[in-house]
C-alpha cells in the first residue's frame, strides 16, 4: 500500500495521516510540528471559501488564496509549506 495522497483527500484529514505515518511521539517529532498540518485558522478560512480538498487547494491556486479574506502571509506560507510536503511525500508529484 502506498503512502500517496488521493484525489479526494480533504484537509483535515491530512492531520490524521501525518500523525498516523511514523513515530509521533519522539520527542524531536513531537517539538516540530508536521507541514502537512494546517492551522485550525487556515482550515476554517479554506472552507468558507469551499476549499475542502487538497485537489480544489491546488486548482484554487495562488491568485485566489492570496484574496482569501484573512488569510495572510503566514497562512499563505503555510499551506506553501503544506503542498510542498504533499508534493514531495509523493515523490515530485501525481
């Protein structure tokens, strides 16, 4: 079975897969939180845009997260961050 994340994978879920892939409480895992989590801020700020996936997150693209009302640059770099750890957990892309 792979680790690859699926088209219909939401947001909030990616908490949980991060949490259930790997050794969560060592202590240097504990003290760095994962990028594939996003702030319950960010999430809440995503799905009133309708923004519930990780597929409509990309389709959204940078123009339309950037007027998200809100949304600034840190929550804006956070999902960077996020898409890039997807990216690379999935070995350069789908």
């Amino acid at each position: 079975m792979t680790d690859q994340i699926t088209t219909t994978t939401t947001l909030a879920s990616l908490a949980e897969k991060a949490v259930a892939s790997g050794d969560w409480w060592k202590e240097e895992v504990l003290d760095k939180p994962s990028p594939l989590v996003l702030p319950t801020r960010v999430l809440v700020i995503l799905g009133n845009a309708d923004i519930h996936t990780v597929e409509q997150l990309k389709a959204a693209g940078p123009t339309k997260l950037r007027e998200l009302p809100h949304l600034g640059k840190l929550g804006f770099q956070q999902i960077i961050d996020c898409l890039r750890a997807l990216d690379k957990q999935n070995g350069g892309g789908i």
